[in-house]
C-alpha cells in the first residue's frame, strides 16, 4: 500500500478572512486580528493619460493594470515601464460623517510589450495597512498624480472631501 497517495494525505489549508463585522464583538476566539477591508479603495493614477479609477481587483493582486505582468523587484530591469499610482483610500468617520481618513500611494511601473513590471510588494502591504490606520503617505508622488487624485476624491464625493483632513488637501493640492 502506498501510504504517500495522493487520497491518503489530506493537505491542511489556510485562508486569509475578510470580515465585513467586529472581528472581536465580544470574544477573542476565532478571527481575532483580521483585517476588515471593506472602507479601503485601491485607486489607480495614470498620470501620462491624465486618469484616475477604481478597480478592486488590486486587493488582491489582481487588477487590470497587474494582470499578464511579471513583476520584478528591480526597478532598473524595467527602463520603458509606464508609471502607475496605486492609492491606498480608506474611508474613516468621524462626528458620525465619513471622511477620506487614510491616503496612501505606492509605486508600479509596466511595460506590456515585455509584460514585466516593477513594484514592492512589501511596500503595497504596508501602506495598505497605513491606510487603514489613518495615515497619510503621497509626498513621494508627483505633482500631476496629487493633483489628479485629489480631483478625483472631490468629484467622488465632496461631502467627504469637506470633512477630510487639512493635511490632505495641502499634501494633494501642493
């Protein structure tokens, strides 16, 4: 008998859980320290079209821009890569009105005639998590980018882009 079949080895998976509730209402069991994703907005910034839009597929890795590209590390082995911002926007509240609370953008670049990119994954990660933590990260972005997204949260929703922070207006409008 072949004790290394594949039908006698049942392989343990692990997932990663999106709870759209608490995680924590009331008990620190089971799904305690996930993270809620349902206020982030992953926001692309094409500065060299002029464009901005949503697509949800980057939570994931997955969105139009990443998809058919090998992503490298190195930004140097991509010379011709088009420029991307991939904006981290979460939606906090405050005074029982939201508000775009946390703000923060990341680099890619992609050239889809070599279908190859470059971005940090770990970086992506992080400001990820900054943004949900309320943080405000895009003085590292180019002036147009700012611009562009900045009109774009105003058009969005200029209720919440009234109730924002100062420090977010100044950072995107400067």
């Amino acid at each position: 008998m072949d004790l290394l079949n594949n039908d006698n080895i049942k392989k343990k998976k692990t997932s990663f859980n999106i709870l759209s509730n608490d995680s924590l209402d009331g008990h620190k069991g089971y799904g305690a320290g996930t993270l809620n994703l349902d206020n982030v907005t992953p926001v692309f910034v094409d500065p060299a079209e002029s464009d901005v839009f949503v697509d949800m597929g980057a939570l994931h890795a997955r969105s139009q821009v990443e998809r058919r590209i090998k992503f490298l590390k190195e930004k140097d082995k991509v010379p011709n890569g088009k420029l991307y911002w991939l904006v981290w926007v979460t939606i906090l509240h405050k005074d029982s009105k939201p508000y775009y609370g946390g703000v923060t953008g990341c680099e890619m670049t992609v050239d889809t005639e070599i279908r190859r990119g470059y971005k940090s994954l770990p970086e992506h990660v992080n400001n990820m998590d900054k943004s949900l933590k309320g943080k405000l990260i895009v003085e590292h972005m180019d002036q147009k980018s700012r611009h562009l997204l900045a009109d774009f949260l105003k058009n969005h929703n200029e209720a919440m882009w009234n109730h924002s922070e100062e420090e977010l207006k100044k950072s995107l409008l400067k």
